[in-house]
C-alpha cells in the first residue's frame, strides 16, 4: 500500500538535506550567535536533529528564495545566485547579486514578524549581510547590500538598505569575539558561558537552540570536574 503523503513528503526533503561537515570555520551566518553555541558546533559537539516540521520549513523558505531569484533572473537583473565566498576562515553563501553591484539576501518570515520589523530589528541578519558584502566587495565591485524579508503566510514584502558603515565594524567585532572564544576553547578547555537566564527564565534562543542538548551535557559533565573537549 502507498505510504501517507506526508512520509513520501518527509522522505524527500529528508533525501534533498544540504549536509553540512563539520568545520571549524565561522560562517556569517554564526554572528549573532551565542559563543557556546557556535564554538560547540566548530569543536565538533552533536547538534540534534531538526524535526520534520522545521525542516519543512526550511524546505519552504528555499522555495521562496529560488522564487525570488528566479524572477530577478527572468527581469535581466541577476548577476549571479548562491554565491559562495571565503576569507579569513570565515565562510558564506549570499543568495543573490543584482546589477549595480548589489548583494541581496533573502529572508522568508512569518508575517507576525512584519508588525515589528525596523530597519535594526534584526542584528543578526544585518552583520551577516555586512559581512557578505565585505568578503565579496572586490571580486562583485559591489557598491550596496539589502535584505529582502518576504512574509510565507501572507506575502508581505519589505525591503531595505543595509547601513554598512554602521553594521561592518560591528560583524567585524563579533568575528574577534568569536576567534577569541575558540581560542579559549582550543588552547586552555574553556567554553563560553551560557546565555544569562532573562527575567528569571532561560532565553528564548536556548528554546531553538540545536546544540541544547550538548550544552546541558557539557554542563553536566563539567560540573563533575571532566573534560569535555574530543580527543584527538
Ligand atoms: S542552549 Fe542556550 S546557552 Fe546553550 S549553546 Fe544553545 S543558546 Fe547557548
């Protein structure tokens, strides 16, 4: 007997997974980012698994971002898509680059986000893009980034211009902060602390967070007096 559609469905987003190696590198997508988090995830510690709703979701956004780029491609416009740079052992992929040497990401939201949306409101995609734009200035002769928010539920839209001289120096610093981490990591055993509790509770980024569970090891671990870091 035929399987439910939602296995054969959940089978195929599982078979077309981009899987990832691990790799000590910071990807721009990492800034923002709690420095336990992403120093577990380039130390090698196990991330869990994403369940098969978020990676539907994921699969949904990458529709709406192969939608995006695909009209820029059929208006003349696109320069190039998924454009992979590297530089200083940090590592990313921009979605697109139009003509007038504009670097565009692409962010699919649910368009509760669109109440609130500013154009600061979210730091993380704002150094992330900056960052874009500094690794690939020279090789796009790029002059501006953007972030493009496309709401999935209601296709709401909005658009704006990355302040670079403002968001550069702060994606910057963030990069020291997170080499400094690894290097406390690396060279004594030291991993950042967790995220502060707010208003008495954990954030809400250790609620998503997919190294959690390593995280509460390590912390389990630790406090038994072990070392936590792979062997060699
Ligand atoms: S669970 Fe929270 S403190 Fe731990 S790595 Fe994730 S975000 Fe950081």
């Amino acid at each position: 007997m035929l399987s439910s559609i939602t296995i054969l469905i959940d089978a195929h987003i599982a078979s077309s997974e981009r899987k990832h190696a691990p790799s000590e590198s910071i990807y721009a997508t990492d800034l923002g980012s709690c420095l336990r988090k992403v120093t577990m995830r380039r130390a090698g510690f196990k991330s869990d698994p994403y369940d098969a709703r978020t990676l539907r979701v994921f699969k949904v956004g990458n529709m709406y971002h192969d939608f995006i780029t695909d009209a820029l491609e059929a208006q003349g416009v696109l320069v190039a898509k998924e454009v992979v740079g590297k530089k200083d052992n940090i590592s990313l992929r921009v979605d697109a680059i139009i003509k007038g040497g504009i670097l565009v990401e692409i962010k699919s939201v649910n368009s509760r986000k669109f109440s609130y949306l500013k154009s600061d409101s979210d730091p993380h995609y704002l150094m992330q893009t900056a960052i874009g734009f500094h690794i690939l200035k020279d090789e796009y002769k790029l002059t501006s980034a953007r972030l493009y928010y496309v709401s999935k539920d209601d296709l709401r839209i909005l658009e704006m211009e990355v302040d670079l001289p403002k968001w550069l120096p702060r994606a910057l610093t963030y990069v020291i902060d997170l080499n400094n981490a690894w290097k406390k990591w690396t060279d004594f055993g030291q991993m950042p602390s967790l995220l502060p509790d707010v208003g008495g509770k954990r954030p809400w980024h250790c609620r998503y967070c997919n190294m959690l569970t390593s995280c509460k090891d390590f912390r389990e671990k630790m406090e038994n007096g072990k070392d936590q870091r792979p062997s060699p």
